[in-house]
C-alpha cells in the first residue's frame, strides 16, 4: 500500500468481476455516476442450477473489454480522461478475479495512472456512501448474498471487523438451494419472492439454529434440510407453493433481523447499514424496516438494483480511499478467500 497526497481523480473507472456477473462503472470525483453497466451471466449458468466458475471466468474474459468501451461510451468519457481505476481483488472466484484484475491493471499501467484492489464486502457495505440519507460511521452492516450472511461493525475510521457470519450456507445460497428442489428456475431468490406475494407466510414452520443462544453467527443448513425433507414428503400445488415460499422468506428475513438485535444490544452501535443480493428481498427489506420503526433505529437500504454486484459500489468504497491517499502497487494480491472477515 502506498500513502500519498489527497487525490480526487477527475473521473474513476471501477470493475467488479469477483463471482458470475461482470460489472464497470465510471464515477466523477464527486461520486456522481456517469455510468453503471452489468453483463448477467444468468443464462449460461441455469442449466446447471448454479455458477460453474470456468464458464464464469470465461464469460468474463469475452466480456470485459466491450464492457469498457461501452461504459465511456455512456459517460461522455474517453481513456486519458480516466485518473484512478479500482477493482474487486478479493474474496471470489478465483478465475473471475483474475480477469477484472489483470484488465485493471494493464489499464493503470498503460496510462500510468493509481489503482486500488477494493475488498467486495466493503463495496456492499459502501454501496451508499455519499448519499445523502448514508449514515457517517459507527455502523452496523448486515451482508446477506448467495455467498455470504454476515454482520459487521465500522469503526468511526471506517475499520471493518467481523461480528458474527453464517457457520455453513449462505442466505441466498439456501433460497437457491430449496429452490431448485420445489423446481423453480436459477436464480431462485427472485421467484421465491415473487411467490411468496401470493402466500401465507404463516403456514409452514422451520426450524431457525440458534434462536434464543448469545451468539452472532448463523446457521442455514438445518433449514435447507428440513425444507427437503418436508418438499419430498407432500405433493406441492400452486397455492402450496406460493404459501411454503412465504414461510421460507420470513423465517430467513427474521433470522438475519433477529441478530441485528442482539448486535446492537452487545455494540451501541444504533446505524444499520444492508446490502448484497438478498438485502433486495422484499421480506427481508420489511423486517428491516420493521425493527428501525420498532427499535428506533435508522436502517439504510440500498435500492434494489444496488444491492446485487456492481461496479458504483466498488467505486465508492475506491473513492473514499483514494481521497485518503492510498494507492496499490500493481503487484497487489488477488485472493479467493477473505484477509479480514
């Protein structure tokens, strides 16, 4: 890491590529967006009910550079306007890392402009920064995606530290898994949610691991097998479906809102802070909302669209260091696993 003088860069290239979709975005200095673009890789990956991590770092690489274009295109903006570049270098898929990276990189380095690898958690949890209703630091962020279920607290120095995190699935990996055994299409988060407006959330009960211990951390992999088994014992018709989708959303929604509680009651810390893919759940959301109401406690959602992974989150999180002073040398690490949470 290099220290250097304050640095707002007339406009900022920022890509995230560390799982399927591959995402750029260009910003001004001022965090203003000039253009936020997201190739899905949906398609290629259904057939498999899930993300095959070659055909995601290929898709990668076949999409990158058009993507580039395409975004300066959109922002009025040409190369040599570009100051900064910031990319996801960890954690992910390994492949998909090394794609967005290596781009980023040659691209700092042909214009021998800075560049800063940009940890994706940080990116969700700053998804919000510089909006206006984004709470200044101390706060408490939720994490919740197919790949993740976390609770973190930031520090008044934007310091993030890990206060409790799921022991086995991931939110978003059980809606996917359950799912896939009820037949629904990948991703199955999104259908779930559409159908679980059509149905009784109070018809089916599951299990919830550690409801009433003092622990932060989660567990999905009870419910995901009381799920099957309950699926592979009864015959589900439509309005079955649509009432067991409901069941399954609120009891996830209240599991993750339970230990927003407990870890506020345990930090002081009263800002809540959500993002990644599952905090776009329509359950979920109105938990959230229903304990800033409830608890008095000022909860930031991103919007929708801003919750799953994209590049203007990369961005903020890039410019409020960048701002600071830091920069990467071009030989930083691409990791798949976390070096801090």
């Amino acid at each position: 890491m290099l220290d250097l003088p304050f640095m707002e860069p007339k406009a900022l290239l920022a890509i995230e590529s560390s799982c399927d979709d591959c995402a750029v975005a260009v910003l001004n200095g001022q965090g203003e967006i000039l253009s936020d673009l997201v190739h899905s890789q949906i398609e290629p990956h259904a057939p498999f009910g899930g993300i095959v991590p070659e055909i995601a770092s290929r898709q990668h690489l076949f999409k990158i550079a058009e993507l580039v274009r395409e975004s300066f295109v959109r922002a009025g903006q040409a190369p040599r306007d570009i100051e900064a570049v910031a990319v996801t270098n960890q954690p992910g898929l390994i492949g998909s890392l090394l794609v967005g990276a290596q781009f980023a990189k040659g691209f700092a380095q042909a214009l021998d402009i800075p560049i800063l690898g940009i940890h994706h958690i940080e990116g969700h949890l700053l998804a919000g920064w510089g909006e206006p209703n984004f709470p200044q630091p101390p706060f408490l962020g939720l994490v919740a995606s197919g790949g993740h279920s976390s609770l973190y607290h930031v520090d008044a120095d934007y310091e993030i530290r890990l206060l409790g995190q799921t022991l086995d699935d991931a939110a978003g990996e059980a809606f996917d898994k359950i799912g896939r055994l009820l037949g629904l299409p990948y991703p199955a988060g999104k259908e779930i949610d559409g159908l679980a407006k059509k149905g009784d959330p109070n018809r089916f009960v599951f299990p919830t691991a550690f409801k009433h211990q003092d622990t932060l951390n989660y567990s999905f992999s009870g419910l995901k097998t009381a799920a099957r088994r309950m699926i592979e014992r009864s015959q589900y018709h439509e309005q079955d479906r649509a009432d067991f989708c409901a069941s399954l959303q609120k009891n996830i929604a209240e599991a993750l809102v339970a230990k927003i509680r407990l870890a506020v009651s345990k930090t002081g810390v009263r800002n809540v802070v959500a993002g990644g893919g599952v905090s776009a759940n329509s359950a979920l959301r109105s938990e959230l909302i229903a304990l800033g109401a409830s608890d008095h406690l000022p909860i930031y959602l991103p919007p929708t669209h801003r919750c799953v992974d994209n590049a203007v989150m990369i961005a903020r999180a890039a410019l409020r260091r960048f701002k600071s002073g830091e920069r990467h040398r071009l030989d930083f690490p691409v990791e798949a696993s976390s070096n801090w949470c």
